[in-house]
C-alpha cells in the first residue's frame, strides 16, 4: 500500500466528517460564516501541516510568500492561505462540554484514534507501557513537568507500544481529583498500576486471550499488578521500586548490596513461583521483577572499568536484557515524532495534542509500511504522503519558472509580449504598476505580478 492510503487507514473519512460537522458548528456558534469545509479541505490542511514538519518556516504564511526563498509552489497550488487560516480558525471536534473531561474538545477524536490504532494492531507479543510528552509551553492546569525527560513541559500522555514503536493504545493524564481511572482498578493495583489496566480495557476482543508479555518500569510496577495481570494471562517485567518490595523476600539491602562488584546478582523466587526478584550491580543497584523471566541464563554486557582503565565484559541477568531490549517502544516512537514534528503553532491549548495525534497516526503509518517490507524513510514516508495529497488537488496554478519575471533584470520577458494574461489570483495584494498603489486580486499568469485590469497593459508596454 501507499503511503496515502496506510494514513488514510487512521486519518480518513470518519475523521474528516466529525471535523466537518463539528467545525461547521463552532463557526455558526461564533457568529461566523459557515466555511462550507468538504472532505478535500480536510485532507489538504492535513497534508499542509505534515508537509511544515520537514520543511519548516518561522511564520506560516512564508510558505504563500511570492519571495523566492521563502514561497511553496505545491502549498499555494493546494490552497489559499486564507482558505487555510480559516480552517485553522474554525477547527473543532466536540460541540457538547463534559465538565468530567478535561480532555472533552478532543475527546471525540481521540476515541476514534484509539479504535483505529487498535483496529490495525498486528500483535506482538512485547508491549510496553510507558508515559509521553506532548511538548507545551502556555499556562494550563494539564501541564506537567518531568525532569529527565527530552521534553520536561507539557501534556503526558499513557501510551502502550510495541518493541518498534507501533502506538495501540493510550490516553491523557487529567490531573489529580478527576475520575480518569476505573475505580475498580484503583482498588486492585493502584493509581500508576490503574493506567495499566485502563487501556487493557482499548484491547480488541480477539486479543485479549493471547499471551502478552508487558514491560514497564518502576513507576507503574508492583506485585498487586503482576499478580491481577497473571489472573488475566498476561506476563509483566519491569524495574520495581524497593519500598514497593515486601520486606520477606530475602533479597539484600540496596545499601549492602551496593557494595558489592559490577556485574553481581541475586534473584529470589515468591512462595507462589510466579513472581522472580532480581537485584543486579551495575553503576549502581537495579531491581527487576517478572513473572516469565529470570537470572538465567545469563548474558553479558559491556562496562567501562575505571581501575583498568579499559571496557570489560560484565555478567547481566537474563531479565535485565530482555527488559532492555523490549522496553524502549514508547521511547522509539516519542524520538521519531519529535524528530519530525508538525511545526504550526496555534494559540488554542489543545492544538499541541491535536498535531501530537495527526503525527502518530502517520507514525503508525510508517510503521505498518516498514512491516510490509518498505525502505522509505520516515522523513521520506511523510514527504511521499504530503506531496500525494496536496498534488491531487492542485489548483492549476502557474509553474515556479515562470515566477517573479517581472523582477529587476528581466524586462525583456516582461515587454516580450506574448503569454501575458491576467487571471484571478488566490490572495490580494499590491498592483505592481508604477504610480498605482490599489488593492487588487488580479494577476499576470507569466510576470506573476499582482496587476489591475485598467494597469495590465501599460504595464507591459502596449499603448492604450
């Protein structure tokens, strides 16, 4: 499949209906003009937005700039910029407040995101849970900070992955003091643990009896969740924190242990055997817990040694390796998108997470297309898919060699006489005649000059 029709799977004619629909509304209820917005105008201003990720203006209304270094062809022969703000203007998801969801403007998209990524899963038996961030600098009682993280400030975000980045399930983080999590859940594993479970509840029926193994880390991890997800089949591993470790495991104190060489361990095993305790010095004391993977059989990694000045081999549980192999999932694709991120800005504070949800689901895209054998590149994949879209509804407009003739130097194409017709321009500007300074929406198709009917031919040199 296409690059086209592989986002098409997740950004098609459900969304682009709701958008309709939703916007049309919000533009009545503003006291606006009905845009009249139809699924092409959907599609375009989606595939603008994909195009700005790679191709980046400080302003963007550069991209409709007649200057040559700044001026898109394929952006102005798709639509007009005014056609464009007025789209941005007027976007809108949700018409009905739901004083419960902080997240209620975006709400009916994200339910349809959150079936289509599920929808198109191709199950792997890995998946991690981890939190992203949706970068976002403005004043609102959603945003979060985090150290250590690429991006500190901004909306987070639960997310499940697979090992190469496949988003199938996630949802936004609604602050203290919102009932953002099942109560039920709450109760068995606890608030972080809860996360967990609530987005099992996205799983396609189908799946749910198949044997998935989740890794995690110390945040959500503790024994009530790896105890409920083995009631429901499932396999967990993760780092665990110790004051979530109880006290008659056998394991040795982290302050004991941490005296001890790189490179050694300890594991002990529940009364029950379905939980493993691993405690291994690296830098510095990790503890892992799992219910399908233990000390054995052991690897080895690589560490620097400062007394021998050199790289060693080190030993390194079992666990620990496949922890660090299948975790990274939600990291790869939080790298990807914020590698190549939707770079329109707009002062609406969910605009942010809005764009975050265009540029997964092309994401996801990608990462159907890479399984199916393809060898684009993710830039290359969102180039292919812009430039399909924004060509297949180009306007006709006049082709880049012919623009800006009328500049200084090239007068003789200007008096040649021949193919110069005024046409009706997509935006307004000056009349480039000498001694007039109307307002016009006219223009020569060969200078690409703004003209007026009554300048068009003094300004090539015929008498009038």
């Amino acid at each position: 499949m296409s690059p086209n029709e592989l986002v098409t799977l997740f950004l098609g004619e459900e969304i682009f209906d709701l958008t309709i629909k939703e916007s049309s509304l919000y533009a009545l209820r503003n006291g606006r003009q009905d845009p009249q917005l139809s699924r092409e105008d959907i599609a375009i201003f989606i595939g603008i937005l994909v195009l700005t990720s790679y191709l980046t203006a400080v302003n963007t209304r550069f991209y409709w700039q007649e200057a040559a270094d700044t001026h898109n062809e394929l952006i102005c022969q798709a639509m007009t910029r005014n056609r464009f703000d007025t789209i941005k203007r007027n976007l809108h998801f949700c018409s009905e407040e739901d004083p419960a969801d902080r997240y209620w403007k975006l709400r009916p998209l994200i339910k349809i995101l959150q079936v289509k990524y599920m929808e198109h899963f191709v199950p792997q038996q890995a998946i991690s849970h981890d939190e992203a961030m949706i970068a976002y600098f403005g004043r609102h009682g959603l945003k979060q900070a985090i150290r250590n993280k690429p991006i500190r400030f901004g909306f987070k975000a639960w997310a499940q992955n697979t090992p190469d980045g496949y988003l199938l399930a996630f949802d936004f983080y609604q602050g203290r003091g919102v009932a953002e999590h099942t109560d039920d859940n709450v109760q068995l594993v606890g608030k972080s643990g809860a996360t967990v479970l609530d987005l099992l509840e996205h799983m396609k029926q189908e799946f749910r009896e198949l044997p998935f193994q989740f890794f995690v880390d110390n945040y959500f991890m503790s024994i009530p969740l790896m105890q409920e997800m083995t009631k429901r089949g499932y396999d967990v591993t993760g780092t665990i924190r110790e004051n979530r470790i109880p006290g008659t495991t056998g394991l040795s104190a982290t302050k004991e242990f941490r005296k001890k060489e790189r490179g050694m361990h300890q594991a002990v095993t529940s009364r029950d055997g379905n939980v493993i305790l691993v405690r291994w010095q690296d830098n510095a004391p990790v503890t892992l817990a799992s219910t399908c993977y233990g000390d054995v059989p052991p690897g080895k990694v690589r560490r620097y040694s400062r007394v021998q000045k050199r790289h060693v081999e080190v030993d390194r549980p079992h666990v620990v390796g496949k922890y660090n192999e299948m975790m990274g999932g939600t990291d790869r694709m939080d790298q990807n998108v914020n590698h190549c991120r939707i770079a329109v800005k707009g002062k609406k504070w969910w605009w942010p997470i809005f764009t975050w949800l265009v540029d997964t689901a092309v994401h996801n895209a990608w990462r159907l297309y890479c399984r199916a054998g393809g060898t684009m590149t993710y830039v290359q994949f969102r180039r292919e898919y812009a430039c399909t879209i924004l060509r297949r509804w180009a306007r006709g407009s006049k082709p880049m060699m012919n623009r800006n003739l009328a500049a200084p130097g090239s007068e003789a194409i200007r008096f040649d006489g021949m193919g110069h017709i005024i046409i009706k321009a997509p935006s307004r500007g000056t009349c480039r005649n000498e001694g007039c300074t109307a307002k016009v929406g006219t223009k020569c198709v060969k200078c690409a000059v703004f003209l007026c009917v009554n300048c068009f031919a003094g300004f090539h040199g015929v008498a009038q």
